[in-house]
C-alpha cells in the first residue's frame, strides 16, 4: 500500500473521531531526544463503550507529545471499527443468549463467527495499517482477556502479523485476566514467542501477576506497572467550572446484563433498577442535583431509559444525558462534584478532574483502580449495599492523592515507551506480507 492510501486511511481514521482529536489540543510537543517513529497503536478505540475510546485518544495524544509522528501515530481499532458509533442495539439480546450457554458451548458457537470475521475482515484491516510504520503497540485497556477466545484470536494475529514484519512490539498499559482457556492461552504464547517484543506494561498489580504467570517467560521482557492513560485525560480536556453554591452528584449506569457477564457479581434486572431509582430518589430528596449518564454501551443506554421509565412511574423526573464521544465522556464526569460509577474509565476520567469518586463493584479491575489511587474502602457492592449507605459516603469526601501528580506520572511513563520504541525502531526491517490482504 502507497502513501496515498496510507493517508486515505489516517484521514478516515479521524473523521472517524467525530470531534478534534485530543492530541490536536494545542499541547506543544516534548523535546525527549527520542528519534520520532511511526506507531500503529492497536485497541478496541472505537468500542461502543466510550471509556475505551478515552483512554486509547489519551494514549495516543501522549505518544505524539513525546515526539512520535503526529500524522502516522494513531489507534487501529481490533474489531476493524473506524467510528464511534452507538452500536447494535441487539448486542444486549445476544449478551443475554451467552450468558445463559455453558461456557464451552458458547465458545464452540462463537467459533465460526469469529473465525469468518477474522479473515474477511480483520486481518485486512490490520494489514492496511501496518505500511511504512516503524513499530507496534498494542494497549491500553483490558485486552489481555479470554473470553469466547475473541480477544485471544485477535491479539494472536496482530502479534503474529508484527513478527513476521520484524516490527518491535510494546504492550502497554493492558489489564490482564487470571483465567484463560487452554486453547486461548496456547495462541496467544505461541504468537508472542516469535514477536520482537520491546517492552511490556500493564495497569495493575494483579495484572503483573497474571501476565507474569501466563505469558512472562515467552516475552523476554520484564513486565512494569504504569498508570492506567485515561488519567491523563485533564492534560487534554477541559473540565466543566463547578459552582461552589451547588454540588452535583453524577451517576453512570450500567446495564445489570453488562455486570452479570463480565463478573461473577449476580444481580437481577429489577433489583438493579429499582436500586438505581431508590439512589436517585433519596438523593434527590437530600435537595442533591442528579447529572445521570451512560458510558456510551448500547445495553446501558437501555437499560437508562428503563431507569428513566421506572423513575416515572414513582413520580421521579430524570434526563439521561448520553455522551457520543470520549471528549463528551469526559466533560460528563467533570461536570459532577462527586461520581459513583461501576464503569472505570467514566471513574478514572472524574478522578484526573480532582472529583469524588465512588465504585461499584463487579470486574476486580476496579478494585485495582480504586487501590491505586488510595481509596479501596470507597467501593461498594450494589447487591450489598443499600442506597442510603452510599449516600452516607458521599458525605465524606476523600481523595488520597493529588490528581495532578497521577496525571503526570501517566504521561512521563508514555515518555518511557516512546523511549523504548525509537531504540528497537532503527533495528526493524519491514517486510510487506501479500498473504493477508
């Protein structure tokens, strides 16, 4: 592919953004003596969930401050998605017929559609992007996950596509799962045994230790912690002006379907709603202002309006904002004084803004967050906890540690990467694979 086509797709890729990019914020670039590469930063960018989108604009705008090449460093996302887009309003119907399979079984239905998706249109889409770059990156976000082998096959083929390339490879920032199918497992250490990986990062603790265990010994490359990229999103955006006289309490809904499959936390439909609605009720009645918000996921905004439609019915009036891109993600939870949450990135985007946070529990990764920024005992189990509990915590502001400073631990170890990346680039050589366009 020539460089017409290359910059045909990187000017698709931004108008697929919708908004001005956060690296074209007017930031001016890092002088880090890094020699400037090409970097290729594959993610699920484009997810309906706009906390993805978030932290990987994040990523890349900080990449590009260091000294990467602003024009040929951008996201390529791994489901071949070039927008952000609502989604399919049935993916909360299929989520659904998963979750009541057996785990094989579902893996086993799931096979042929992932594999038929996987070469008519991901790997051509991952081929197309990957002329005249100088290296790799595959992060941030929860990526390193096994579930129906969907991720694994991905990451296996893009790792697999580098190598044969001769690429240098850095994983950054990436969570990581404890559990993993055999099958999934084995492609995705036989993919990274051959890659020419550079440097590796992940967000927490337990993800060090999952890495660690499955796939350390085939990288060759000890794995780090580094602060998760949407922490840096104030450096990008700025935040809504909170009036002193009025304290706003933002709350993100989550579908009950989202929490039940992506943790073991049961919770039915009804009692999640009606959890919602009492929250909003009694906070309301305690004269709060309500800011009531999705992350952008088709089975939560559903499942708001459902919100909504219940509040009704017992005399409460709400208005469900909904975020369409991850710049109005972030003014979102910046326009709250205080923001309970079970999504992470709409927690992490309120926490960089210097807000109150307050987790509800359900996938360990926000646990990890939570105790990363000093305030594990400000989580709380939806299922659990009743609403005027919450409300109490409320009350008791608390953020431990200065948001400034975890902004700019996150951006200085992007410098590291970048670091690592211009160092391996020069050894690269690049070979052009017909095989899979």
């Amino acid at each position: 592919m020539g460089g017409r086509t290359s910059r045909h797709l990187r000017r698709a890729y931004l108008r697929g953004r919708g908004v001005e990019s956060l690296h074209n914020s007017g930031r001016p670039g890092v002088a880090s003596g890094a020699e400037i590469v090409k970097v290729r930063v594959f993610n699920v960018k484009y997810s309906p969930n706009l906390g993805d989108g978030l932290l990987c604009e994040c990523l890349e705008a900080a990449l590009i401050e260091h000294g990467c090449d602003s024009e040929e460093t951008y996201s390529v996302d791994l489901a071949a998605r070039t927008t952000y887009s609502g989604g399919n309003s049935s993916r909360g119907v299929l989520m659904r017929v998963l979750e009541a399979m057996p785990a094989e079984l579902r893996r086993l239905a799931l096979h042929i559609p992932i594999q038929a998706q996987l070469r008519r249109r991901w790997l051509p889409h991952y081929a197309r992007t990957l002329d005249g770059v100088d290296a790799v990156v595959v992060g941030g976000g929860n990526l390193f996950t096994d579930v129906d082998l969907n991720f694994p096959t991905k990451l296996s083929a893009i790792v697999s596509m580098t190598a044969e390339r001769r690429l240098p490879l850095a994983i950054y920032g990436v969570g990581v799962t404890s559990r993993w199918s055999d099958q999934g497992k084995r492609m995705l250490r036989h993919a990274l045994a051959s890659a020419r990986t550079c440097y590796v990062s992940v967000r927490d603790e337990a993800s060090k230790r999952h890495f660690d265990e499955h796939f350390g010994d085939v990288v060759g490359v000890r794995s780090q912690i580094v602060r998760d990229p949407g922490l840096m999103i104030s450096r990008y955006v700025q935040p809504k002006v909170l009036s002193p006289e009025s304290a706003i309490v933002g709350i993100c809904i989550s579908s009950a379907i989202a929490v039940r499959y992506h943790s073991d936390i049961t919770i039915s439909d009804r009692n999640l709603l009606s959890w919602y609605v009492r929250l909003c009720q009694q906070l309301q009645a305690a004269g709060l202002k309500l800011l009531v918000f999705t992350n952008g996921s088709p089975e939560d905004v559903a499942f708001a309006e459902r919100v909504r439609n219940e509040g009704l019915a017992r005399g409460l009036s709400l208005t469900i904002e909904q975020p369409r891109t991850p710049r109005e993600l972030a003014v979102a939870a910046s326009t709250a004084s205080i923001l309970i949450a079970f999504r992470m990135h709409a927690l992490i985007a309120a926490f960089s803004f210097g807000r109150q946070i307050i987790g509800l529990r359900w996938d360990p990764k926000l646990d990890s967050f939570m105790q990363s920024v000093g305030m594990p005992e400000l989580v709380f189990d939806a299922t659990r906890t009743s609403p005027e509990a919450l409300i109490q915590a409320t009350a008791q502001p608390k953020i431990p540690l200065s948001a400034d400073k975890v902004a700019g631990d996150a951006f200085a170890q992007v410098g590291n990467l970048v670091h690592a990346l211009s160092r391996d680039a020069g050894r690269a050589g690049t070979t052009k694979l017909s095989s899979w366009s």
